[in-house]
C-alpha cells in the first residue's frame, strides 16, 4: 500500500487551519478600497496645491493677501515689481485658505449722480433736463436738489463720472476687492468737488450759457478737483471723465434763455464787424502775413503800428530826429503795403511825375522867355500878347461878339446855351480821359 505524505503548503495537510473564503474576498476587496483611497487622496491633494496657481486675465490686475498681508511681486521681469501688483498671466501662490487672490479689472465704470436734480419718475429720466424740467415757484431742500453758483444762481444737473482703477494694490488697502466698493466713497468726493467747483463759476459757465469766449469747461475742473482728492486719499483710483447735463430752474429758464440768446446775437455781430474790419483793413493795405519777432502778423496790422507810433511822436512833442526816424519808418512800411494804399501811392506818384514835368516845362519855357525878352523885349511882349489872344479867342468857353459898325450897339448879356451845353460836354469828356 503506497503511503502520500501531507504537502506543507496545503491547507488541508493536517497541522494547518482552514480559511473561510468569504472572509478572503472581505479581505481583498479591503485592499483594494484602501488603495483606491490612498488615490484618491494623492489625486486630491495635487488638485490642491495645483489651486495656489493664481492666473490673471489681459487688462486685469491680481492681488494675492496671505495670512491678511499682501504679498509681493518678486518678478524681476514685470513692470509691478517689487509691489503688490501683479501683471496679466500665471503666477504661483498657495491654495486657499493660506492665500486670498484678488482679480482688479481694468475696464472703466460709470457713476451716475442725481443729488443736484430734482425728482424725476421712470419717464421722465430717458428725456433731457430741458424736457423733463418745470415751473415751480419754490424749490424745496432735500427733494429738489441743485447747485449754487458763484453769483448765488440756481442750476439743476445730472452728473456722471467714468472711472476705473489704476493701482490695485492701493485700492485694495484704502478701499476694497472690487470696484463696486468705491461707488459710495466716489459719489462723496464728487458731491465736493461739484460744490467746491460750482461755487466758485457764475451761472452761464455753470449752464453753458457763457457765449463770451471766456467760459470753461467746470467738467474738467471738476475732474482735476477729484483725481487730485483720490490720489491725496491713496485710493487707487482715476477718473478719466466727468459729464454734466445742467440747466436753470423751470420759473426762470425762458429768462436765461432770452439773455443767452442776446449774448450770442452780440457776439454774432461783433465777429461779424471784426470779419468786415479784417476784410476792409486787408483790402486797404494787404492782407497778407508777415513774421515778426517769431509770430506771424497781417501787414496792415504792422502799418497801422507805425501810423500810431508816429502819431503818437508827434503828440508827444518828439524830437524832429526821432519824428524823422519814425517818418522813415512809416515810408519803408508803405513802400511794402498793397491793396488801396498800393493804389493810391502810385496814383500819387504819378500825379507828381505830372506836376514835377510841368513845372519843368513851365521853367523851361520862362527862361526861354526870359533870354528872348533881354534880347528884344517890345518883340516878345508882342509875341506873347499874340499867343494870348488866339487862345482866348479859340476857347470854346469864350463867346465872340462882333460889333457892327453902327452908331447904336446893343449888347445881350445871356450866354449861348448850345455853347454852354457843349463846353460841359467837352469837360466831361476831358474828365472821362484822365487816368
């Protein structure tokens, strides 16, 4: 009989103890839950730390606050560094709640204030203040808001401001984590610096009204006054525009409205006097520019300086080497006008080449008379009696009377009138041919 000796391996060799298969699977479904976990848990905590990567989107600005500090920006690369500011990109930091991120945007906001403007319902606020505004006799403080200007006149406005924020890392000390927390500070520091602005301007800068040329634009000055606060304040923040739309009281409005108009019809017509004078003076001695001391000037402008720089002289009591001076000054500026005076120099001009050739003829011919008359005087005197006489006779003004000879001579006084009529016509036909 053959004889099997018990493997040592074998569970079922006597000297080993049996195991339960159910608690095997029990067992090794365990193992694998265990292993699972531990996967988990891997996958979940590099989930975790993968969160401390802060990523900042174009135009915005990132702030990252650790344990209630700001962090710095160690980027040696980056514009902000060495701030709390950092640039638009992927940044590193650590998980939440170690490190709280700050997304700034960098798009402009709108404030719209109505603390100056009376009440309006849901209609009336999509119409104008010119639409929307009405007659009332009394304004009462609080619900009727408005504005006090400088001369103590009443205005309506409705205002606006555009603003955004240009240094997160102030921001975030003074003000907030987002923009919307500066809308109460913001709407405060306008209220101010409308009031402070307003009270210093007359009305018609207040409403546009000031057609004068010297009115400003209090919007601006507006703006300066509150950037100039908010930077003083360290907030953060800049205002790129500040917009009014602002009117008079509805009782008076048809009043401002009148004077406006009186202004702007003044000045109409005082534009239209300087374009008439411009036009006048440029046609009288030109109107065309001339550079003096580095800045252009119209040459009529530089005639009239010496005009009144010589007359001036003269009232004065100068010396005759300083009106001289002047004279010759006066002369060099007109010997360069054009236009009327150009003309009129020229004609005088031409007029004193004609009496200069005349009187030159007229001596010429009296000291031809004057030799002829030593020579033989009873001859000249003769020869000019002569010369007399035929143009007397053949003057077309003289009437030549011819006397019969007759004991009884009868003379009529009145003129020719055909002989009147055609010298006139000859004078005027002699008139025509001058230059």
């Amino acid at each position: 009989m053959t004889t099997h000796e018990p493997s040592p391996g074998n569970p079922a060799s006597p000297g080993f103890p049996s195991v339960d298969p159910a608690q095997e699977s029990l067992s090794s479904a365990l193992r694998a839950g265990f292993n699972i976990l531990r996967l988990l848990m891997v996958v979940l905590l590099i989930a975790y730390f993968l969160s401390g990567w802060f990523q900042v989107q174009p135009g915005e600005q990132g702030v990252i606050v650790r344990f209630g500090k700001l962090l710095k920006n160690s980027k040696a690369d980056s514009p902000h560094a060495g701030t709390a500011v950092f640039d638009p990109g992927l940044h590193v930091s650590l998980p939440d709640p170690f490190d709280q991120k700050i997304r700034i945007p960098g798009a402009t906001f709108r404030l719209t204030i109505e603390t100056f403007c009376f009440p309006r319902d849901a209609a009336a606020r999509n119409r104008s203040l010119a639409d929307a505004v009405q007659a009332k006799d009394t304004l009462a403080p609080g619900p009727d808001g408005y504005m006090i200007a400088g001369d103590r006149n009443i205005a309506h406005g409705v205002w606006a401001v555009e603003y955004r924020v240009e240094d997160a890392e102030a921001f975030v000390r003074t003000v907030g984590e987002q923009p919307g927390d500066a809308e109460r500070l913001l709407r405060r520091l306008t209220e101010a610096a409308i009031v402070r602005t307003v009270s210093g301007l007359p009305i018609e800068d207040v409403t546009r009204t000031n057609v004068a040329g010297g009115a400003v634009d209090f919007t601006v000055a507006v703006r300066n006054r509150l950037n100039g606060t908010l930077a003083q304040l360290g907030t953060g923040l800049a205002v790129d525009k500040v917009t009014a739309d602002t009117i008079e009281p509805g009782a008076v409005r048809e009043a401002f409205l009148r004077v406006a108009n009186a202004r702007a019809e003044r000045e109409t017509q005082v534009n239209k006097a300087r374009q008439e004078a411009e036009r006048i003076l440029s046609g009288a001695a030109g109107g065309h520019a001339v550079v003096v001391a580095g800045r252009p000037r119209k040459y009529y402008e530089l005639l009239l300086d010496a005009i009144n720089e010589y007359g001036a002289a003269q009232t004065a009591g100068a010396s005759p080497e300083r009106l001289a001076e002047l004279r010759d000054k006066l002369d060099a500026q007109l010997s360069g006008a054009a236009g009327d005076v150009a003309g009129k120099l020229r004609e005088a001009q031409s007029r004193a080449d004609e009496v200069r050739e005349r009187l030159r003829r007229e001596l010429e011919q009296f000291t031809n008379y004057l030799a002829a008359y030593r020579k033989n005087p009873r001859l000249t005197v003769m020869r000019l009696w002569v010369r007399m006489r035929d143009t007397i006779l053949s003057s077309k003004s003289n009437e030549v009377f011819y006397l019969p000879q007759s004991p009884t001579i009868e003379i009529i006084t009145n003129r020719d009138p055909q002989r009147a009529v055609e010298a006139d016509r000859e004078r005027l036909r002699s008139r025509a041919r001058q230059p």
